[in-house]
C-alpha cells in the first residue's frame, strides 16, 4: 500500500487502524468472555485446569497476537505526521 500523502489521506488511514483496532479489540473480549461464561458450567478438565480457563485465557493472548500480527502487516502504513518536514520542528 502507498503512504498517504494528503492530510485527508491520512486522516482517513489514521481512522481505519483505529476502526480495525477496535474490531480486534471487540474480537477478543467475546473470545474471552464467550469462552469464559460457555463452558463454566460443564466441569470439563484438561491437565488440572478447566477447559473454559484454557480457552479463555491463554487462547484469548494467542488470537490477540495473531489478530496484531494481521493488523501490522494488513493494515497499519508507516507514515510521517509532520506537515512541512524538518524544517517545522518549533
């Protein structure tokens, strides 16, 4: 993808990481929560811990990871916000 250039460019870049940030954010609190309150009640266990623990979790940090990794390769661009350059440092 090409920097943005205009102020307006990157206005509307700034806005879609935000936007995809937030959706990656919303992503892994129903993770966490659905996996969390799903399976609280049925007792399954895998080495010691509850399953809905193990999902939750640990498997929450790895779809956060995951979606991040997917964010900063997709979606982010390296911009500069300086308008005028090194020259309007003051």
């Amino acid at each position: 993808m090409n920097k943005p250039a205009t102020r307006e460019e990157k206005d509307r870049q700034i806005r879609r990481e935000a936007r995809a940030t937030f959706i990656l954010f919303a992503i892994c609190f129903v993770w966490h929560v659905g996996w969390a309150f799903g399976l609280s009640g049925t007792g399954i266990r895998v080495a010691g811990l509850p399953l809905w623990w193990l999902l939750s979790t640990p498997g929450v940090f790895v779809v956060a990871v995951i979606g991040v990794v997917y964010l900063l390769k997709k979606v982010f661009v390296d911009m500069d916000f300086e308008e005028g350059g090194a020259d309007n440092d003051r």
